[in-house]
C-alpha cells in the first residue's frame, strides 16, 4: 500500500529540518521531491551533487525521520530528479541507499549514454548566469590603483599588490584584511582594473562573496554546476571581498574550499578580502584556514591621519570645492570616520558650500562634524571584546574560550558573549564559535542571565570589586578608546 497522504511526507520532512537544523534543510531539502510508501523514503534531489551530499552527510538523519514518520525502519533512496514528481506521488526509479546518482528513473526509457550526451551538450550550452570576462555588469566604474591614498595604515597592502601585479600566481592566495572603510575593497577593484589593463587576455573575476553564494545558489538548484565550476576555477585571477559572509553557509564554504584548491593548482592567482583577521574567521572550519593562511594575510589598518588629510584633499579637488588647508587639516584630525564616512563628509560640506554661495569655513566644517558624528563611536569587533575581557578580569584569552566552567571563566565568559551581542553584528552562531562554545544558544542563554545581573545590579563575580554595571562600563570605555 502506498501513503498518498502529505502529512506523512509533511512528518518526515518537519522531523528531518529538527534534525538538522533550518538553514541546512532549506539548502539541500526545500526544493527536493519526497515520496513515501509502506517502507522506504524515496527523495529526488535537483542536481547529482546535492544527491552525492545528501548521501554522505544526511543519510543518518533520514533515516531516523523516516523511522519516526512510518513507525518502522525505513529505507532510504537517494537519486537525481529527472522529471517533476510531486510528494504526494511515489516513484519507483529506485529502491537501493547507494543507488548511483546518474541512473534514470523508472518509466524513463533513454539509455543512460544517451543521457550523458544530452547533459554534455547541456553543459556546453552558452549560459549566462555567472559574468566572467568584466565584474561590473551593472555599468558601475570601478575604482583604480591611481586614486587608491597610500600611507603607513596600508603600506604592507600596496606593497604586496605591487609584487602580485609583477607575478600573478606568485603569491597566492593573498588574504586582505581590515575595518570597514579602510580601503580594501578600492584596492581590490584597483588590482582589477589593473589586471585588465596589463594583461587583457588574462580571465580575471572579481566578485563579492554575496554574489558567488547567489551564483552558487543557482547552479545547484537549476543544475548548472559544470558550467559555475568552469567559470571560477579556472580562471587567472579571482577576486572574491567580503568573505565573513560565507559564514554558517556550509555547501557554499566547501565549493569555496574546492574552488581555491582548483586555482591554486592551475596556478591561478586569488585574492580574498575580509572585514577581520583569518584568526577570527574559525566559525568558517579548519580547513578553509588553513587555506587563506598559507599564501599571504595582510592587514589594513583604519585610515590614519595623513592619509584622511590626503583623501580629504583629493576629493575636495574632484568636487572643485573651495576649502582652505587649514579646514582639510582640522577635519582630518577631528573626525572619526571611516572612508566612506569622510567621502560623505565632504559631499556635505560641498553642498553646503553651493547652498550658501561661500567657502566652506572652519565654523561650518566642525558643525557639520558634530551633526554627522554625534558620538565618534568605532567599531567593535569580537577580538576588541575578548582584549577588553581579558584585561578586566586578568584571564588569558584560551582561558576565556575554554570549557570550564567555575565562575571566574564562566561568568566574564557569559559578559563577553552579552558584549558581542549589544556592540557588533555578528550572529549567534559566529559569536558561539568565537567564544569556544557549541551552540548559539549559550549565547541566548548569556545575554538573559547578564541582564538579570544588571537589573539587579549585583556583583559579576563574589571576588571582583565593584556592581557588574561599574564593570560593563570600564569595558564599554575600553572598546570606545580602544
């Protein structure tokens, strides 16, 4: 007999997100076909990767959800969807767990060549997904090496771009990073521009690690991965910003993984920039840094003074705005911003300047400093919270990330986590995995006996001097001053 009733698929498929949580069940489950019968499960995947992952990671957790969605033990078929099914529906292309991923279904009678023909001829279709030969395809210029400020916050950076211009491939991959608005991702497109200028038959790509996660996203759904891995491994220079964002996004980290391996290989050159060191990347595995550690990791500083004067200067002189030296000099010293902060500073002051006919004075310069930096505040990162930690409670930091347990790790354990969740963006499960901890629900946890602490104004620890809101406030002024 078989179940034609969706609430036993609706069972084991609630059963198998509990199991392995939402956001791996929405990249490999969601759009895959479930049918069931009186003993087995049968799940058609939409590419023959997502079948070969689900096999080899996920196989345990169905079965289990199958057992409790039927009441018995179930067998579990894994295959490639050739054709819709709908999960009210059950196939019979397979019966087998280790059934091989490019078989065809039942009732499909083309020869399985004949089928490998027609994906090779798939594959070699022209697609246009994925942009190859230029990065900016929405017509946006993009930034160049000659405007790029040089001073001693990136002089290691210039330095090192200047080598890889020379040799591309010779030191790879070349790991970036720094704050926001301390000129990484102007270097980087920079270095592209640059690449194309230099070497016009070279394939250089530079993409956002939002953007490969999309294009990834696509190819796996819409069975496009052939062409997506030939587009990006075996090109000679792939230049991928932002690269925190990969993190919890576990099948896009392992085809990073994959995709670095296949242009170190080939020789290829690759750049990577993020927002923070590879030391605190580790929410991203072992293995992803060990990669970007064994090429060249460089670190921005943010913008000093005399390169915040320089680039002050130089966008005032592409506004055409009058604006005397000794103002450029005063801002320079006085505002906190980052880069892009600065470039909105001044767009300020040149349109105030051409509102009231007049020169942007030193008056009007620190008026416009205190309306758009109200605070000075900088930004906080998670390294800033442990330093800051650390110092308060004199505790080492692998102490801080330890699994013990006594009160006086514990306690200025839970406050940093409560810190990281009230001063940065990070998630929980990033915060989690910072901290040494295993689910992001300690974290939860953290934040609500912290604030019973603070409500109640009682000691962090019985042998720490001082309320807990006396100790959070030498902290916050820790990471305002730095």
């Amino acid at each position: 007999m078989i179940h034609r009733d969706t609430d036993i698929v609706s069972a084991f498929r609630s059963t198998l997100n509990d199991r392995i949580g939402s956001d791996r069940y929405e990249l490999w489950f969601a759009d895959a076909h479930i049918s069931i019968d009186e003993k087995s499960v049968l799940i058609a995947a939409k590419s023959a990767f997502a079948a070969e992952q689900m096999r080899k990671t996920f196989l345990h957790d169905a079965r289990e959800a199958g057992q409790q969605a039927l009441g018995s033990p179930a067998q579990i078929s894994i295959q490639v969807q050739t054709s819709p099914v709908s999960d009210e529906k059950n196939s019979d292309a397979s019966t087998g767990e280790e059934e091989a991923s490019n078989c065809p279904q039942a009732g499909d009678d083309t020869p399985t060549s004949s089928r490998r023909e027609k994906l090779a001829q798939d594959d070699a279709r022209p697609r246009t997904l994925f942009p190859l030969k230029t990065a900016n395809t929405n017509g946006r210029k993009f930034a160049s090496l000659s405007s790029f400020v040089q001073g001693e916050c990136n002089r290691l950076a210039t330095c090192s771009v200047d080598l890889i211009l020379k040799e591309l491939g010779g030191i790879s991959p070349f790991f970036l990073h720094g704050p926001s608005g301390c000129g990484k991702t102007h270097l980087l497109e920079g270095v592209w521009s640059k690449v194309r200028s230099i070497y016009p038959r070279k394939r250089a790509v530079y993409l956002s690690a939002e953007q490969f996660t999309t294009y990834f996203l696509q190819a796996l759904k819409g069975g496009g991965l052939p062409s997506f891995r030939r587009k990006y491994r075996g090109v000679d220079l792939l230049i991928i910003d932002d690269v925190q964002f990969f993190t919890g996004k576990q099948a896009t980290i392992v085809e990073l993984l994959h995709t670095i391996d296949a242009n170190l290989r080939e020789g290829g050159q690759l750049i990577l920039a993020a927002d923070r060191s590879p030391s605190e990347l580790r929410s991203l595995g072992q293995e992803m840094l060990a990669r970007l550690s064994c090429g060249l990791a460089c670190e921005m500083k943010p913008l000093d003074v005399d390169t915040r004067r320089e680039l002050l200067l130089r966008m005032a002189a592409t506004r055409k705005l009058d604006v005397h030296e000794a103002v450029i000099n005063d801002v320079a010293e006085t505002a906190p911003g980052d880069g892009r902060q600065l470039s909105g500073l001044l767009n300020r002051m040149w349109v105030s300047s051409r509102a009231f006919e007049r020169p942007v004075c030193g008056t009007m310069a620190r008026e416009i400093v205190r309306e758009l930096f109200p605070t000075g505040r900088s930004i906080v990162r998670l390294n800033d919270i442990e330093k800051a930690i650390c110092e308060e409670f004199a505790i080492a930091p692998e102490t801080l990330r330890s699994n013990r347990r006594s009160r006086d790790v514990s306690h200025p354990r839970m406050l940093a986590m409560w810190l990281a969740r009230k001063h940065t963006r990070a998630g929980l499960a990033e915060i989690s995995e910072y901290f040494g901890r295993k689910s992001h629900s300690t974290v939860l946890s953290a934040k609500s006996k912290v604030d019973g602490w603070i409500s109640q104004n009682c000691n962090v620890l019985a042998q720490h001097d001082g309320p807990v809101q006396e100790v959070v406030s030498r902290i916050e002024q820790r990471l305002k001053t730095g």
